[in-house]
C-alpha cells in the first residue's frame, strides 16, 4: 500500500456536498481508540470520489462504473486507514507546526506557478475548497507521512548484501545491448535514373567508401546533382530499430564498413559503421542507487501493510458503516489525487479565462 493510494485522503475539485438524505450526519460511523468519524466525514469523502472518478480523463466509462460501484467501501477504508495513522499519531505526540504546514503549501504554489494571493484565492474559490480545508488535509497528510517515516521507515531499511544479492539474481536487467553506431546515404529513386542505373551507382559508393573515401565527401559528389541524400548520422541502435532488411545488411560489420545497399523508403540505403558497442553488463557500482530505490519502495510497500495490520491489531476499534460500506475492510486501493492538484487545475482554468478575457475571444460553444 502507498501513502497517495488510501491514506492520503481524497481532496478534489468540488467539496460541496449533493443533497442527500442520509439522517444525522453527526452519528458516528467509525471509531478507532479516541478518534471518530461521522457520517458528515464519510459524506464528504464519498462525495469527493465519486467527483473524482466521473470527471478523470484517464479512466473508461467501464473503469468509472467499476470504481463507482465500490466507492462505498473505498471511502470508509480511507477513513479506517487515516484514522489509525492519526491515533498513532498521537500516540507518539506528533504534531505538525504551522510553520511547516504554510512552508509545504507555499511548495506546492510554487510548482504550479501560483505567485499571487490573489491568484490563490481564485484557485482556492475555484476548486471549492476553503483555506482552513486546505490547511487540515495537509496537517493530516503530514502527520500521516511522518507517522510512516518513524514506524516503518527503519524496517524497511536495506544493506548493501540486499542490493548484491538483487543486483545477481536480476542481471538480465541491467544488460546493455550489443548496438552499433550507424551513418546512411540514400540513393534516390527519380526519373533520371532506372533500377539499374540505381544500383550501379550504390555499388559505386559503396566501394569508394570501403576504399577510403568519407561518406560526407561522397554525399557532397553526388548530391549535388540531386542523386543522394545524406550522410545522415542515425546514432545508436539497437536489435529491433531497424527494418529486417536493413538490419540484416548491417549487423554483423564491423566498424568502418558498409552494408550492402537496400531497397526501402525513398530509394536505395546505405549503411555505414561508425562504432559498434558489445553487449556488458552494467557494474553494481553503476546501478546501486537504481536498486536500492526500487528496492525501498517495495520493501516499504510490504512493511506498510504489515504495519496497518498491527495497528488494526492493537486498536479499539467500533464501525457502523453505511450498508454500502459494509465491507470496508476488504476494499481494493482505487486512484486518488494530491491535495493541490485541484488547485493546479483551478489556476489553469482561471489563467486561460483571464487571456480570454483581455483577447476578447469567445470560448468556443
């Protein structure tokens, strides 16, 4: 489990609640040691998803009506997952200062180009979501994140005989592939010149090439009388870049050789090795940190649920969901999105209306 899939706490566009005639919505739906969460919260958050799912572009109409249909069960395993984090937060005494709160906000408006107030204030009135809002779903995905950090951090720590050991039995991963450095001058097909006189020419190139002369020189010849194109310095490639013709032509030569030449697009190819480049193994040396950071997220990942499992194991814990959330406890992840990204969208909204509006331009029907 990660923490941007259920524990980070759904924070969309729209905040405002549909009408719904669900009772009291300060009955309590969840309780985990001394924390609580009501219908109210389970309201919002299902609220929020459901807008989420129907307005992301990512998803297919099935995949919607797939998260839809257990958006129930989702909303409450998010609270069930948050509300064991925060009471192990206080547990330890973690609190997040305002300080750190503001300094993670102003981030955040940083890297989606927000530099006004004003600008802020817009995007803030545009996403339905007011400053205190803002505020508590960062406290909360902070205190959460350093809650995780404390607990599992430490437990999903790795040594360098792990990443030995992964870097042996996954080698075929860090293989480079044999390639070679490739330069091509074509023989153009035109009306000047027949199959034959196409090929005679090639076959000319090509020998004064292996004899010594450099393909630029050749093209420069040639060229002018518009019966090539090129040099052309393809770079590196690899098994499978080419076409099969081509490739075949090609790949067993060694550097400052030249295929024979080959039909395809545009005329007649001749391809040239610059360098050529054995297949290697890439050193551990090389690839330690690439290891060790797909490494830590998977023994994270794995540490995490065992985690949750032993807060579940150690809470007081009473539920009395929705009967559409009944079976929260067994709920699949479903997508989420960070707490700003509705503010990024609201600021490119609001930025595109406002060029509209000094243009003068209508936005199309």
């Amino acid at each position: 489990m990660k923490l941007t899939l259920r524990t980070t706490p759904l924070l969309i566009a729209a905040m405002v609640l549909p009408t719904l005639a669900l009772g009291n919505t300060n009955r309590v739906v969840l309780r985990v040691n001394d924390r609580i969460a009501t219908t109210y919260d389970y309201q919002v958050r299902r609220a929020a998803s459901v807008k989420s799912i129907r307005d992301s572009p990512s998803l297919t109409e099935e995949q919607k009506q797939e998260y839809l249909s257990r958006v129930g069960e989702e909303t409450m395993s998010t609270l069930f997952e948050e509300l064991l984090l925060l009471s192990r937060a206080d547990q330890l005494g973690i609190e997040m200062p305002r300080s750190a709160i503001d300094q993670a906000i102003q981030e955040a408006k940083d890297s989606m180009g927000i530099e006004t107030q004003e600008d802020f204030q817009a995007a803030l009135r545009s996403s339905g979501m007011t400053m205190q809002e803002l505020r508590d779903q960062y406290r909360r995905n902070m205190t959460m994140r350093q809650v995780m950090g404390r607990d599992v951090r430490a437990r999903a720590a790795l040594e360098e005989e792990d990443l030995r050991r992964y870097y042996q039995s996954h080698s075929e991963e860090f293989e480079v592939p044999e390639r070679l450095h490739l330069e091509e001058i074509v023989v153009l097909e035109s009306t000047s010149m027949g199959t034959a006189e196409m090929a005679s020419l090639a076959q000319e190139i090509r020998e004064k090439y292996l004899a010594g002369t450099a393909l630029a020189e050749l093209a420069d010849t040639y060229a002018a009388d518009g019966l090539t194109a090129g040099p052309f310095d393809l770079g590196w490639v690899e098994v499978g870049d080419l076409d099969r013709d081509l490739e075949e032509a090609v790949w067993q030569l060694s550097p400052g050789e030249m295929g024979e030449p080959v039909m395809a697009r545009g005329g007649l190819h001749l391809l040239a090795v610059l360098e050529r480049q054995e297949a290697t193994l890439r050193p551990f040396s090389e690839v330690q940190e690439e290891i060790a950071a797909k490494e830590r997220d998977r023994r994270f990942a794995e540490e995490v649920q065992s985690y949750m499992a032993e807060l579940e194991a150690k809470s007081y814990i009473v539920a009395n969901p929705p009967p559409e959330a009944a079976g929260f406890r067994a709920a699949p992840p479903s997508p989420t999105l960070d707490p700003l990204e509705a503010l990024e969208e609201a600021a490119t909204d609001s930025a595109a209306e406002e060029s509209e509006s000094e243009s003068g331009s209508q936005p199309p029907p």
